[in-house]
C-alpha cells in the first residue's frame, strides 16, 4: 500500500486513484484533564468520484478527521495524502496554497460574509487563490451560483436569503475554484428534511460528474444517498461500507 522508502516529500499516493489516502492517523488533544485521544489509527482510501458518508455518536471523532482532511487541524502521527499532497509534512503557507485549489468546505451554519453579496461570497475564494483573471471571476462565479440554481439571487446579500438558499451558495463557494474535493461537516443540520434532501442530491450530483464528496451527516436517511457509509466509534472506523462489497 505504501512505499517503505517512502518520506514525508513528494512522493505520490500508491493506492490506485485515491484522492484521500490516509495511514495510521492519530489524534491526541491535550486538555486541561488530561489527552484526550480523539482519533486511534484511521487508515482511509477515497478514490475519485466517491460520494461518502461518515457517521457515528456525537464525540466519535468525525469533525477531528473532518478537519485534518482539509488541513484545518494537524495529526499528532500518520501519514495524510489529499489531492495528491503529503499534508502532513506540509507548513501553513502550502497548506493554504493546497486548500485553495484542492478542497472545498460546506460548514452546518454556512459561514457566508454577511457584508459581501452572494456572489461576492462566491468570487471570494478566487480572488485569494489568484487561479484567475479578474474578467474571469464574475462570470466564473455566475456559473457556479447557476451550476446549484441560486443564480437569480447573485445580487442579495446572505440574509436575506433562506438557510437552504444559503446552503446553496455555500457551495457554490465550495465550488469556486473547481477543487477536485469537496468536504461537508454536516451540511445539513441546519435545514428542514426536505432542503436537507435537495442539499445531498446536489452532493449526489456532483459525485456523479466527478468530484469526491466526504459528508458528515446524523441522519441515517441521507447517509443512505451516499454510496459509501463510514461509521466511526470512538476515535476509529468501526465500519466501512466498500470493504464489505456494497457500492
Ligand atoms: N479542540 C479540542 N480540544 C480538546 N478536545 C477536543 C477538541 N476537539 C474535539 N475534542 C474532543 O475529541 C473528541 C472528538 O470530537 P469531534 O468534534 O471530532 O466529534 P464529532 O464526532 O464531530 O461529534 P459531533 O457529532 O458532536 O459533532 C471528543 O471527545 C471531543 O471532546
Ligand atoms: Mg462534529
């Protein structure tokens, strides 16, 4: 699986088209009462165009690996390749250069800019990544709000736009810079069944043109749209949908 040779530069994944490609991970907080071992050795393999779910009880540990997959938080151990990086050799700066184009991030409460419009919102992450020309932005931007029907509303700012609207453009913003990654940490917590239901066909879609998907979710429903379930149990994957055959 991996190369013994192998050290923390530029060397690629060996598992066959993964886009997550995980060994070993663990996680230790340290707290006021003491470690706290969030995540015990997670080996993980994602490969392109997977849709999957990760569940499991409040605590388990799937907002800790949610957030050392995008490189908001580090492993204390393990090896951790994303698009095709070695993330955890990887310092700040490169981290965010990575995160611009590789991974985008849906919150559960959106976090969209309450000052800018929506589709400043959306231009926003171009403009820090510099991947393109500033004609381009704008109409780059219009393309993605129209690619999850919020186009209509480019103009409004956030507030005045309903929680599953700005879902929406939460991940039209995901979208902007066209990352081969997109990561959810419970997209849908926020939202009634139904918008929840709208907001995962849209996962579902873009899985099926192409871009991995990692969601978090507590609802057995829509964990079920996913085509691949990982449950997590205090700090490690207690099941793993694709190894025992389903897809
Ligand atoms: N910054 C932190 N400092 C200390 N401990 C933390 C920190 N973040 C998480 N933990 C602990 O790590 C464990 C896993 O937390 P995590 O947030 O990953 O769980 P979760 O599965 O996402 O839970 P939920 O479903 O409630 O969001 C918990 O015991 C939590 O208390
Ligand atoms: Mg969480």
């Amino acid at each position: 699986m991996f190369n013994s040779n192998r050290n923390n530069t530029l060397q690629p994944s060996t598992v066959p088209d993964a886009l997550i490609d995980i060994h070993q991970v663990t996680k230790t907080y340290e707290t006021s009462g003491g470690p706290c071992r969030a995540l015990k050795s997670i080996d993980l393999h994602v490969r392109e165009g997977e849709f999957v779910a990760v569940v499991g009880k409040s605590g388990s540990g799937k907002s800790t690996l949610i957030n050392m997959i995008t490189g908001i938080d580090r492993p204390s151990t393990g090896e951790m390749w994303v698009v095709n990086a070695p993330i955890h050799a990887y310092n700040e700066n490169q981290l965010a250069i990575w995160r611009g184009k590789s991974v985008g991030v849906v919150f559960q409460f959106f976090q969209l800019l309450p000052t800018l419009t929506v589709l400043e919102n959306v231009m926003l992450p171009m403009d820090l990544s510099g991947c393109y020309h500033n004609g381009d932005r704008e109409r780059n931007a219009l393309q993605r709000l129209a690619a999850v029907d919020i186009a209509e509303q480019a103009h409004k700012l956030p507030a005045n736009l309903s929680g599953g609207q700005q879902q929406r453009v939460a991940i039209a913003r995901a979208l902007a810079n066209d990352p081969p990654l997109i990561v959810a940490d419970e997209p849908t917590g926020n939202l009634d069944s139904n918008t929840a239901l709208a907001v995962v066909s849209l996962f579902e879609e873009l899985a099926r043109r192409g871009k991995t998907v990692l969601m978090v979710t507590h609802d057995p429903d829509l964990a079920q749209r996913a085509n691949r379930l990982v449950r997590i149990a205090d700090g490690q994957i207690v099941e793993d949908s694709a190894k025992r055959g389903r897809k």
